[in-house]
C-alpha cells in the first residue's frame, strides 16, 4: 500500500497525492514497464513486418519521450 497525503481544498476535496519520493520513483519504474509491455503487444500484432534493433530503438525511445510530455 502506498504510503499518501491528501491535499484538499478547504471543503474536504481531493486536490492533490503526496507520494514519497521513493514510491514515486517505483511508480515511474512501473508505468515505464507497463509501457514497454504495451509497445511490444502494439508490435507484435504487426504480422510480417520486421524492423530492424536500431529503428525499434529509436521508436520505443520517441514513445517514451511522448508519454512524458
């Protein structure tokens, strides 16, 4: 369970999570798996198409650039 405060607006409403820093590091950690998990099944489902190490490469990093926009 992840260890949370709440920041509320004075009546009561969820504003904002306080994470500490070392969940919050795991929770990127995950995200970015998860992400790479979905690039993969994404592929996958291209039958027949081979791409080559270095232009995978370079298209799971954009990928990742975009998600962190």
């Amino acid at each position: 369970m992840l260890n949370v405060q709440y920041v509320t607006d004075t009546k009561g409403k969820p504003l904002y999570v306080q994470v500490p820093v070392k969940e919050y590091e795991k929770l990127l950690a995950d995200a970015e798996e998860l992400a790479d998990i979905t690039a993969y099944k994404k592929a996958k489902k291209k039958a027949g198409k081979v791409v080559p190490f270095d232009e995978a490469f370079r298209e799971i990093e954009a990928y990742h650039r975009e998600q962190a926009s």
